[in-house]
C-alpha cells in the first residue's frame, strides 16, 4: 500500500513540482569524515580567517546567511578530488558537512530538515545542504553511520512521498587517527607521535585514565582532555564501534552510537570537550594543551604542526589497504539495537523499501590491515523520483570505482574491494 501511494505522489510531484536550478547540479551532505577524498582540501580556512567552510560547490549554491546578514563561508570543489573528476562543464556536484546524523536526517525528512536549509560554516551549526529554495530533498547523502531500522521508519512516515525507496552502498575506507596536543615530558622532552596500546585508548576515551601520567609514568601529571564530536556523527559511530570491539570484557563500557556522551555509559568522558565536526576536532586539539580527540587521518594531516598518535605499534598514514572480504557485505539489512552484551550494532533484515537496493558492511567485520582504527563511509540516494538518474549514477560510480582514474584519494583513504558491486547494485537501483 505505500508503494502505491508513493508513485501516484510521484506523478503528482512531476506534474507540478518545480526542478532545482539545473537538472544535472546534485545537491549533497552528510558525513565530514569522507569530505577530503569528495571535494579536496578547499574548505579549509578558504578565506584564511581561521573558519572552515562545510559547503563545497562550484555551483554557484549559497551557504546563507547569520541574523547580521553576513555570509557563511563556503568554498570551491578542488581539482584532483572524486567530485572534480564527476564535474564536467553542465554537471555539478555540491557537499555540505553537516555530520552523518544531520545527514541522514535530510535524506529521510525527520526534524522537519530540509536540503534546502543553510549551509552553515564552522561559526554555526548547519540545517540543510543549501540547495535551491525549492529542492527540499537531497539528491545524495555521505553517511559513515549505516542506515536504522528507525531511519527507515522515518523514511515510510515522513515528508518524502515523491521518493519510492532508499539506497545505500559503501563508499570508500577511511583511517581514523587521534590527534594530540601534548607538551614535555618530566624530562623536557617532547611528546612526540606516542605509541598507544588498545588497552591506553580504552583507559584515556572510558575515563579509567584522568591524567596523562597514569597513561606513561614519564609523561606529566597534566588532565587528559578528551575532544568528542557533538553532533550526531559517522565518525563517531565507528571509533565507537572500534573502542566496543576492544574495550568491553566483564562489563559493557562502550556501545556502538553516533552519538559519543549516548556511547559511553561507563566512565567520566565529561571532562572532556564537545566540539561539532571532524574540523572541530581538530581545531580544538589544536589550540588546547594536554587534548586528544578522534577524527579522519586524512583532515589530521592537512592540519600542519598537529600531531597524532600510533596504536599498537602502527601509524595510520603507513596503511595503503582497507579492505573487507565480499562475505562482509550484506545485502538487505539495517543495523537494529545494541548486542547488549558486546556494544557492537545487531543487523536486521530491512522491511518497506526494496531490500536488494541495501548494502552494508557487517559491523562485526575487522579491518584488513595493521592499523586497528578504521570506518566505512556510506553513499546514500532514493531508488525513484530522482532528478537527474543519469548523472547521479555517474556520480556513485565516480566515488565507487572510478573508471578513469582522474581522482586520486588523499592519505587515509582507500576504495574498497566491494565497489564493483556496489556500483553494480547503484546502478539497478537509481531511477
């Protein structure tokens, strides 16, 4: 029954329903920790002011504007990234970084967010991907967070009648290092790229460790702070996942969640500081002394001087591969609640929306590879309703495959070994 009524709404959308300012111009956001590899390095500082832009688009899209009628900072996407390589002369792509949740969120129309909500750089907190004033739907989200089974449900009850189903696929590996800002040590020395162990990061992120000399007796007896994203977050939801698969034993201490404070039930992460994006992150940890936070390997490099720490013996910039073995990929089901006994996210079969058109990486899989930290990041779109079929497959094959090799991943990235089939799936799908 919701399918048909669906696709008389969709009848009804194209009859009368204005068209974004150009068919072939897709409007997207969502996660920040795959924004590197998508749109290049432009919106860092563009203006050299010291604010990030989380809208990147050669579209010619506006951010917004605050109350005082300034503009949001917004910045070009820059050759050599996966969305220049999709550009042509007709064709755009625009990304606004609002965090997986927010994300998710516009693709389903839960909160009452639209894509065409502002943009809004690092000084304020996003509400939409700036898209034209009447294209309240996104063309595609970026998600490091796998679709729920309440995301769904979201999906069936809320606003987007002219949209017949939902697609996911994994997009692309990401390496999630942790950056720090230490000084010396009892000695004078600096703390340089320290060497962590599973069971430190567990102490620093559960609050077992307080002090950074409970971590190395050499070190100071300075308080850790501990930078944790505030928003709901991809990124989050995968170091989360990392630090439930190695930190939980007797008791739970970490569950599987995007958001960090809802992550952690054990502990005294409140010491810390909540800070919005993977830019937040890491400007913080920056001008904070005696600060480790979490956020993608690849924004933690493009941030000169700031410093980031080895786990078990590995540095996350020496790891080329993420890879994941095809029985890894699931086909037709969400993540559902909790294991209450592990923290890891249980998988459910999807109902509602064509299962077939739903990918996701088993959260039980390991990461093939040294380096212990790592996530998966999602592409997302509908199955029906889309403006422009054509360019939008182009533009998931461009992230999945990238047949011509014009786009060359930064540091911490890597295509994964599904992509074929994801492409595959993208492609029966999209309509």
């Amino acid at each position: 029954m919701k399918t048909i009524i669906k696709k008389a709404a969709l009848a009804a959308a194209i009859i009368s329903a204005p068209l974004a300012a150009s068919a072939a111009d897709l409007v997207g956001g969502g996660a920040t920790l795959p924004a590197l590899a998508y749109i290049g390095n432009g919106f860092i500082d563009p203006q050299g002011t010291g604010v990030d832009a989380r809208l990147s688009t050669n579209a010619g899209l506006d951010a917004g504007q605050d109350a005082s009628n300034n503009n949001y900072v917004s910045a070009n996407v820059t050759a050599g990234s996966i969305f220049a390589a999709f550009q042509t002369a007709s064709r755009t792509a625009s990304y606004c970084q609002t965090g997986s949740g927010t994300g998710k969120r516009v693709l389903v129309g839960a909160n009452s967010l639209n894509a065409n909500g502002d943009c809004r750089d690092y000084s304020a907190s996003p509400v939409g991907f700036s898209a034209p004033g009447s294209q309240t739907d996104p063309d595609f989200v970026g998600s490091d967070a796998p679709l729920t089974a309440d995301d769904v449900t979201d999906f069936l009850n809320g606003p987007r009648d002219n949209r017949e189903g939902l697609l996911q696929v994994p997009a692309l590996g990401a390496l999630i290092a942790l950056p720090l800002n230490l000084g010396n040590d009892v000695f004078g020395n600096p703390i340089s790229r320290p060497n962590l162990s599973n069971a430190q990061v567990c102490d620093i992120f559960s609050g077992d460790a307080t002090s950074w000399d409970q971590i190395n007796p050499t070190w100071p007896n300075q308080p850790i702070n501990v930078v944790y994203r505030s928003d709901g977050s991809g990124t989050t939801f995968a170091f989360t996942q990392y630090l439930a698969a190695n930190c939980n034993g007797s008791q739970v201490i970490f569950n599987t969640n995007e958001d960090f404070a809802a992550a952690a039930p054990v502990g005294d992460y409140a010491v810390g500081t909540p800070a919005s994006g993977n830019g937040g992150i890491i400007t913080e940890v920056s001008s904070t002394d005696w600060s480790v936070g979490f956020a993608n390997l690849a924004n933690v490099l493009a941030e000169q001087g700031l410093d980031y720490a080895d786990v078990e013996g590995e540095n996350p910039a020496g790891t080329t591969q993420i890879a994941y073995d095809s029985n890894d990929l699931l086909t037709g089901q969400v993540l559902g609640d909790v294991n209450p006994f592990t923290g890891l996210p249980q998988p459910e079969p999807v109902s509602g929306i064509d299962s077939n058109c739903v990918l996701v990486i088993d959260p039980a899989a390991q990461l093939t590879g040294a380096y212990p930290i790592a996530a998966v990041t999602n592409l997302l779109t509908y199955t029906d309703g889309n403006t422009d079929p054509q360019a939008l497959e182009n533009l998931v094959d461009t992230v999945l495959v990238d047949d011509n090799g014009t786009s060359t991943l930064p540091t911490g990235f890597a295509r994964l070994a599904v992509g074929a089939t994801a492409s595959s799936t993208a492609a029966s799908c999209i309509q």
